[in-house]
C-alpha cells in the first residue's frame, strides 16, 4: 500500500527562484523578531544560521540587506 501512495505523489520538487536561492545560500527568513541583547522588535529578520543576519521592514528588505552584507546577487538580478 505505501509503495502504491509513494508512486502517486513522487514529482519532483519545483521551488521558486526565490526559494531556490535561499536554499543555494542556506538563508532563513522569520517575522516578528525580536532582539534578546536590545528588546527591539523587527518586523523580519533574514539570516545564514550562525554566521550573518539582517534585518527590514519587509521579507525582501531584509533579504536584500543579508545579499549585501553575503556579497551575493539576488535571485532577480
């Protein structure tokens, strides 16, 4: 029965470009942040674990900071 519902579903993984380049770069993206060392809360925080984080007042704001700060081209540049 499991191999059955496993052929059913097996396709192959289509992710965004946006997605795909978050994935290539190893980049996180939360909401609603907020700073254990100041208390400030930022509305979304984009960030490689344990290397590099920023900040912006929307998904792609903080995005393009964490690029900049990577050195790395967006997905749509």
């Amino acid at each position: 029965m499991t191999d059955n519902l496993e052929s059913l579903f097996d396709s192959a993984e289509s992710l965004s470009p946006r997605l795909a380049w978050m994935r290539k770069h190893g980049i996180m993206i939360d909401s609603d942040y907020r700073d254990d060392w100041d208390g400030e809360e930022r509305p979304f925080i984009a960030y490689v674990p344990y290397k590099v984080q920023a900040f912006g007042d929307t998904e792609d704001e903080a995005l393009s900071a964490l690029a900049s700060k990577l050195n790395i081209k967006m997905w749509n540049e």
